[in-house]
C-alpha cells in the first residue's frame, strides 16, 4: 500500500521533509526509495551512509503500520505532497511536511485564507481587535487558521465559529489527543466547521521543539499571518519570520509603546516585516479581497527582452485574469522565492502589475 510506504518515509532518523522529496524525485517514487539498493543511494547528493543504513533499516515499517491502523480506525485523511488535495500554497514552501494528517470539512485550498496568531496572554484590547476584525471578514468568507493554543489562537477559533466562518488548527502533536485539553470542547466544535491539521504521528506529545515546527505550517497555510498581540520573543514572531521567508504578507495590529504585550507587533511594523493593521478592510485592501483595490499599473517599456523564465511566467499571466504568486510558483513549478524574483524584474519592466496581497497580472 502505498500510504505506508509515505508514512515510513517521515520515519526514517535523519531524513527530514526536504530530504525526504529528494530521495523520491531520484528514484522516482516514494515506493522506489524502499526498494533501492545501498551502492545507488549512496549516490544521491545529501544522502551519506547512515542515512542508507537507516532507510534500509526494515524497522520504520513497524511503526508505519501501527500508524496506518490508527487512520484507518479514526477515519483520518491523508495528504501526501504530490496529491491534488493537498494544501497548495504550503506545497510551494521548500519545507513544507511529506504527509500531512487531517480532521476536518474546510477546504484547505480555500481562495481567502488568513492566519490570526499571537500570545497567550491576550489583553482586554486585543480580545477587542480580534474579534472586530474576524468578524469584519465574514462577507469576505475567508477560512482562519490558528494554533489552538490559549490567548490568541483559541479566541481566533472561537470568534470564527461563532461568525459562522470555517477555522483550522493547525497541531503540535498528533490527533489522539488535543492539547491544551482545556480546548477540547473548542476542537470538536471545529471539526463540524473547519478541521485539525498536523504532521506529527498520533503518540506524539507537544513537546517544545514541536511548536516552531508547528509554525511553519500556519504560515505556510495562508496567504498571509496577522499578529493581533506579541511580546518580543515568542511563537507569533516565529511564525511571522516564516511567513515572510516564504514571500507571504504579514500583518500587525500597532500597541501602545510602553504595552508589553504589543513590543512584537510594534517592533515587526517599526522594521518593515509587518504592514501595520487597524481593522479589517485594512486586510481586505492589502490581500486584493475588496474587488475595488487596485494599485496603479507602471508603464509598460516600448521594448522588453524576456528570459525564458520571464517568458514562462509571462505565457502563465496570459491564460488567467490574475494569479497569486503561490499560483504563479505551482504551474511554472519555481520556488517561491524565484518566482517573486522574477516578477519583481517584470514589474520593474512594466511588463506585470502587482496587486495588493501579492496578485499579478499582465500590465495592460
């Protein structure tokens, strides 16, 4: 079966989700890797002898199928990267998980996606603005992730249910459990309107190391992350750093200058990693999601040499009235961070227009 063979794949020591999309592009599929022998392994870049040991290692089977009983039992989805289900803006992100495990009824490639992330110990002021701006994009129908964490992230969740939008919660740990328990109520809630989502086996516990991992996957989800309150240092700026490494917009509601729990989101507006939000047509203009947002076009140069590159990305525009970059990446099939290279050079040249929320199209 092969669900088995990509649940072994996550198992193997030393082989992490990057790894593990290079050991099946060279042998042409998750199955082949198994069935590989040691001298052509060996011969993959990246991949050393302990690694070859390990993936000959016959033992990940073991654990595979105790995990395949446990989906089977629980009537869990699975999403494998090469499937068309799976989440296609996460797909464009060079870490994104092999497998993904899901619970739930949200469509995961929802065309308005917004992750809402910040601290657990949310403010009087901040339960105020998130409630405010979730509810203010009800009639944008945007689908809201969240890491069902205390603070923030469970009133995130909440506030969606009660507007009637879907919510995703994005786990630390697998699905036999739910963790902080206090939000177990909250999480069955979620699987009637929204799901749970995680790249962790079910036994996993919510161990430390887990959160940032966690991170990647809220960021990577969306079309962009807003920070409602931060301290310094905490999860929010973690996840809002990789947001804006995979080239996704980033957002922060602006505190008072002495407010502790605000010093993150002002730090990310006062550095440029964050476009500073007040309310939610702030969100709806900067993501394109209001139809009367535009930005005006540059002009368009009498003469323009393209790359074939350019070309490519120029031949996609031309079919579509307008993609996202996480679009654009998947049917050129670039990293997104060539992609936004490359259309910056476009745009540069008048060729492309750049709308808000990273939206392009051909410069009429």
């Amino acid at each position: 079966m092969k669900l088995l063979y990509q649940i072994a794949i996550t198992l193997i020591p030393g082989v992490g989700d990057i790894n593990a999309k290079k050991l099946i592009s060279y042998c042409g599929g998750v199955e082949a890797v198994f069935s590989e022998n040691k001298s052509a392994l060996l011969k993959i870049p990246g991949i050393g002898l302990s690694t070859t040991r390990a993936i000959l290692n016959k033992k990940v089977y073991e654990r595979a199928e105790k995990e395949l009983k446990f989906i089977e039992k629980y009537k869990i989805k699975t999403l494998y990267f090469l499937d068309k289900h799976y989440p296609s803006r996460l797909k464009n992100c060079i870490d994104s998980p092999v497998l993904l495990y899901y619970k739930g009824d949200a469509d995961l490639n929802s065309l308005k996606i917004l992750s809402v992330v910040g601290t657990r110990r949310i403010s009087n002021y901040g339960k105020k603005v998130c409630k405010e701006i979730i509810e203010g994009l009800v009639d944008a129908d945007v689908l809201v992730v969240s890491g069902l964490a205390y603070g923030v992230d469970a009133l995130a969740h909440k506030i969606s249910l009660d507007s009637n939008l879907r919510t995703v919660a994005v786990l630390a740990h697998g699905l036999d459990r739910i963790y902080p328990s206090a939000n177990k109520n909250l999480a069955e809630k979620m699987l009637e309107k929204g799901g749970l989502l995680t790249d962790f086996l079910s036994g996993t516990n919510p161990d430390r190391e887990n959160f940032p991992k966690r991170n990647r996957i809220v960021a990577g989800l969306s079309d962009a992350t807003l920070v409602i309150e931060s301290g310094v240092k905490g999860g929010a700026l973690i996840t809002a750093e990789i947001a804006n490494s995979y080239n996704r917009d980033v957002f922060a509601v602006p505190g008072r200058t002495n407010d502790k729990f605000s010093e993150g989101c002002n730090f990310l507006i006062k550095t440029n990693r964050a476009a500073l939000i007040q309310n939610a047509n702030d969100i709806k203009y900067m993501l394109s999601w209001d139809e009367k947002t535009q930005s005006k076009p540059l002009q368009k140069q009498m003469f323009v040499d393209l790359s074939k590159e350019d070309e490519q990305i120029f031949k996609v525009l031309e079919e579509h009235e307008s993609l996202s970059i996480d679009q654009i990446s998947q049917k050129c099939n670039f990293q997104t961070s060539k992609t936004a290279s490359i259309l910056l050079n476009l745009e540069f040249k008048g060729v492309v227009q750049c709308l808000p929320g990273k939206v392009y199209k051909i410069n009429d």
